[in-house]
C-alpha cells in the first residue's frame, strides 16, 4: 500500500499520516513540509502558498502519475472537498467522503462514515481510492526520523483571490482540549453557565456547548459548539451538562475517553454514551463535584 495524503490542516494531515504508515508507505503533499516532517512519512512534498485548490489538484495529479500511489487521502476541509473532487474527475478514480476509518481487505476499502445527518454510522466496502477524512481519524505519533522533503510542482492557478475577509480569531481551541465540560439547554440562561464555569476552572478545562446553546441563544459562541454542524472532540474527560443528547450531538464527542453525563431525565439518550451518569439537578451536581475537587 502507497499512500499520497494532502490537507491544509497540519493537525488532521498528522492524524491520517499516522494512520497510514500502519498500513504502508505515506507520502504528505502541505504548505507546512516541517511541521509533519516527524510523522513517519517516506517523503514530505512542500507546496507553496497560496492554496487554490485547481493548483493543488494539478500538483496530487502529477505526483500520482508520477509514483502510482495506490490510494489518495485528503483532509475533509472546505480546500480539500473541493480537491478532491478535481481529483477524482481528473484521474478517474471513485471515491468515498468524510470517512472516519479506513481497512483494507482482499484489496478493498472497507470504511466508515456518518450517514442520515449522524443518526447512524454506515460501512462500506468498495473499489474506492480517493477518500476524503474526517478529523479523529486518529491520535497522532511523531517518530524519531525526520523524512526528507522535496518541493512539488503545480500549475498556475485560474482562480483569483480578490479579498479575504476573516473571522475575529477565537482564543479557544476545543479540539485539542483534554478536559471539556459542555452545556445544554438544561442549563437554562447564560447566566447559568456562569454557575458551571467553576467546574471547568477546578478541572481546568474549557467550556464547550450543544447546538442550540451556541448557535440558537448564542449563550456561547460558535467555536465551542460541538456536535455534527461543530467541533469534534476527543478530550480524556467530557462531562455532559443538561446535555439531552441527540445523535447530532453524539457525532461531535463520541471520540471521547470518558464521558460523564448529568441530567435530570434519567431518560435521556446521552446516559446511553455516558461511561458514568448522574441523575439530578446539574446545579447542585456541579456545586457538590467543585467542592470535592476543592
């Protein structure tokens, strides 16, 4: 197995490198050659900036026809859905999207993907050789050596960037948060999550939110949403606050090593993920859980 993996993400191109050396030589195509150079990749080809995506596509299109890699794996961004599929047209080559795992067996791609909005999780086995990856596809692992780096070739982009407009930078990064305390409507007001702040402040962790805590009654800002539509996370420990826990939700924490639930249904569908669950009023749960910890 030969491997060509490109994404604009460094974190999530660590991720797949990681996988896929498991599985056979990995070669990475980035912006960024040194920051996945300790990734056991046999060579790092180095594209320049700025990334269009008919630039990048020219550029995996001429190292496949130049090295026959067996498959092509492309980080699940907003650049890299779009290359992707350039690729596939230009090559010819099937392929499977947002894949969260990845076997091979009797020269077949089994893989995994959320299917029905996230209410499921559907395998496949296919024919496949592009996919597109979602992040969590694995826990990255540098190595001691350092693979060398060449530059890649690509044509001249047609697309002209004529502004570019950013969002307001956010301080908080929940993907990489290894304590993560979340909140649902069960919390009731923004002035509820004040209330519960002083768990993530004893864990030191961060404050994360469903759907309609962040993007309904903006209690919490867009960037601590997780869920389908948001982040997803894999913290050592996410405790689940007044969290119902519909599948949407689920598809973003699901990575998690422990999850804590706390909810005052003991009916809810989150105690079905929950390793340990609470049934009770959230205030009160919280206030007895910081004193201990205090």
């Amino acid at each position: 197995m030969k491997v060509l993996a490109f994404s604009d993400s460094q974190d999530l191109l660590s991720q797949i490198a990681t996988k896929m050396r498991s599985m056979g030589e990995v070669y990475l195509l980035t912006p960024a050659a040194s920051s996945v150079a300790n990734y056991g990749a046999k060579e790092v080809y180095e594209i320049s900036p700025p990334l269009m995506s008919d630039s990048v596509a020219s550029a995996i299109v001429s190292l496949q026809k130049a090295h026959g890699f067996s498959h092509i794996m492309i980080g699940s961004t907003v650049i890299g859905r779009e290359v992707a599929g350039k690729v596939a047209i230009e090559l010819g080559l099937q392929i499977k999207t947002e894949i969260t795992d990845l076997s091979i067996a009797n020269d077949l791609a089994v893989t995994k993907r959320m299917f029905f909005g996230g209410k499921t999780v559907l395998e496949e086995e296919s024919s496949a050789r592009i996919f597109t990856v979602m992040p969590g596809f694995s826990e990255p692992s540098k190595v001691a050596e350092t693979s060398p780096v060449s530059k890649a070739e690509a044509a001249p982009s047609r697309i002209r960037l004529v502004e570019e407009l950013p969002k307001k930078a956010s301080s908080v990064d929940i993907e990489k948060a290894q304590v993560i305390v979340a909140v649902g409507r069960g919390v009731g007001s923004k002035e509820g999550i004040e209330k519960v702040k002083p768990l993530a402040d004893a864990l030191h962790g961060e404050l994360a939110g469903s759907r309609p805590v962040c993007l309904d009654y903006k209690w919490l800002g867009e960037e601590r949403q997780v869920g389908l539509s948001g982040k997803k996370v894999k913290p050592k420990l996410y405790i689940a606050l007044g969290i119902s826990g519909q599948i949407q939700h689920i598809a973003g924490m699901r990575s998690s090593k422990v999850v804590v639930a706390v909810n005052k249904d003991k009916s809810a569908p989150i105690f079905e993920e929950a390793d340990y669950g609470i049934v009770g009023d959230l205030f009160q749960v919280v206030s007895k859980l910081v004193k201990a910890l205090n």
